[in-house]
C-alpha cells in the first residue's frame, strides 16, 4: 500500500534577480497575480490535492513569507470593527491552522537539490510534494491534485509533471524518455538535462511538480556539485530512478513561469480573465487597449500579425528551475 503524502516542500529561497527592483524589499514570491502572492497560488495548489503540512525553504529577507502565513492582528480587528467581512473571510480561508506551516532556511544558494535537501528533518521518512512557487499552473483540478491520482492509482512511487515543448526548444529544458505502461500511463526511464535535440529522447521536458520518495535525500547528500557549485535536483532523481519507479503525468493545463517578466504579466492576464468577479470588465478594457496599442504600431509602416502578437507581449512562456 503506498503511504500518504502530507507535506509539501516550497523552495522560495531565490533572490528574484530578475525583477529588481521590485524584488529589492519585497520577495518575488509575494508578488502578485492579480490579488494573490505567487507563493499563495502554489498553496492553493497543494491543499486542493490533501497537503496537511506546507513546508518553506527560505532565505535572507524572506520574512514577509512567513508574514503571509501568519494572523494579522491589527488588520484582522480593523477589518471587523469596520464591518468587511468579505475581506476578513478572504484572510481566515487562506491562513493555515496552527502547526501546519514549518521554515526553514537555505543559507547558501547551492541549488534546487541543496533547496530540498535543507527540508529532510522536516519532511522525515515519508514521501513528499515539490511546487516551484515561480512556475504558475493553470488547471481545473490543479496539476498536483491529478499526480495525486496518478500516485495512488500506481501504488506509489514517485511522480513527476512534464509537459510537451516544441523540438527545437528541447534544449533549454530537463527532458525525460520514456515508455507507456499497458493501461496508458508514462514510465519515466530516462532524464537529461538540457540535452542537444539529436540527443533528446523526447519533446516533454519537467514541469515543476514532484512527488518524491524520502530517498531522495540520500541521493542529494552522494550529488557532486556541477556548474557554480549547485547540486542538481534532476541528477539525484537520476540516482533514485535506478532504484524506484518514476511515474510521469502529462500536464495539459497551461504553464506560466513567474520567475520572467513575460509569463508573470502573462499569469496576470490569464487569470484576471478568468475571474468572475473583474473577468469581463478585464476583457472589455483589455481589447480596447490593445486596439490602441495595434493602432500606434501600424500608423508607420505595415505590421504582421505573428509580429504584432509578438510586440504585443501575447506569447506563452514555460521554464523549469
């Protein structure tokens, strides 16, 4: 039987270079998708799949996390004494219950794999979640919750999101081989890092989510350190994968990498139009806009639509830490 997965494991230890300098004060985990911290929208994510224990790996300058996942007192008592309890209700979904959130820190930037590694005592033996917070996944139900059934369903293991890219971007991302089981689902047997496109077994590259055995800190603490001195969370699962199964789950929602300017703006926009509550106003004065915006770029000289869908930023973006 295999065992439950309670705990997740959040690495949002990075220092956001990408975004100074908003992320100066501010981690870019807090940064937001329309009215949500990226970091929350990856909780979302885990507690719609059953996570009990959510579990941060930190850095210098990363308290506003914890913050966020605390009570506010002054603001909670300002809000009911002025009578917003919509508001209220929005912070009191939200906020974990007591015992449910656990930090700790990553001091040296060593690598996704050092990120997990730092979380062993808490995680203990058992099998746990991984959610890169900067990779924004767009799905009913979330892409964890799926891998969930996927886990049950094979009895365990370990399971890993991948998603299709084009071909001739295979070598920018980890990809993995594999083959099919005879009810359809993807056994992973192969993992290359940013391989060369001769040399990729496939077009579908790692996506962001993970569940993992416990062992896999054994095989992170016997990593030697590549590129930087960073330890290489893809080669422990390498090391694992000759060991355990590796399940993978075809994701086929829509990714945003929040990590890069275009797939946060492009996050903001998806999910601003999916909402019930501005979705509609949303694409009204987005249309208008970008009626303006065509208008001002055709004035001169002829534009193509690939190339104006491309100044217009309309493009989707995927990454993988």
């Amino acid at each position: 039987m295999h065992r439950q997965i309670r705990k997740a494991v959040f690495p949002v230890a990075g220092l956001g270079t990408r975004f100074l300098p908003a992320t100066k004060a501010i981690p870019k985990e807090m940064l937001t998708i329309v009215d949500r911290p990226v970091i929350q929208m990856a909780v979302d994510e885990a507690r719609e799949a059953g996570i009990e224990h959510f579990v941060f790996v930190t850095g210098r300058n990363k308290s506003a996390i914890e913050d966020h996942f605390d009570k506010q007192y002054e603001l909670e008592s300002t809000l009911r004494k002025r009578g917003k309890s919509h508001a209220l209700d929005l912070l009191e979904n939200d906020l974990p219950a007591a015992g449910e959130t656990s930090f700790t820190r990553q001091q040296e930037p060593l690598g996704l794999g050092h990120a997990v590694w730092c979380a062993r005592h808490i995680v203990g033996d058992e099998p746990f979640a991984l959610l890169l917070p900067d990779m924004i996944m767009q799905a009913k139900p979330g892409c964890l919750k799926r891998m969930m059934d996927i886990y049950a369903q094979q009895g365990g293991g370990n399971v890993v999101a991948v998603e299709e890219v084009p071909w001739k971007d295979v070598n920018r991302y980890g990809v993995v081989g594999f083959d099919r089981t005879s009810n359809g689902v993807m056994m992973i047997n192969q993992m290359i890092e940013k391989p060369p496109r001769d040399q990729a077994p496939s077009n579908q590259i790692i996506a962001g989510r993970y569940i993992l055995q416990p062992g896999i800190f054994e095989k992170i603490a016997a990593a030697k350190a590549g590129a930087g001195g960073e330890i290489q969370l893809t080669d422990a699962m390498i090391a694992l994968m000759a060991e355990q199964p590796f399940w993978g789950y075809e994701f086929a929602g829509t990714t945003f990498d929040c990590g890069d300017k275009l797939g946060f703006l492009l996050a903001n926009v998806a999910h601003g139009l999916a909402r019930e509550d501005i979705g509609p106003v949303f694409r009204d004065a987005l249309e208008k806009l970008l009626i303006r915006h065509r208008d001002s770029l055709v004035d001169d000289e002829p534009v193509a639509d690939s190339d104006l869908l491309e100044k217009v930023g309309r493009k989707r973006t995927r990454s993988v830490a």
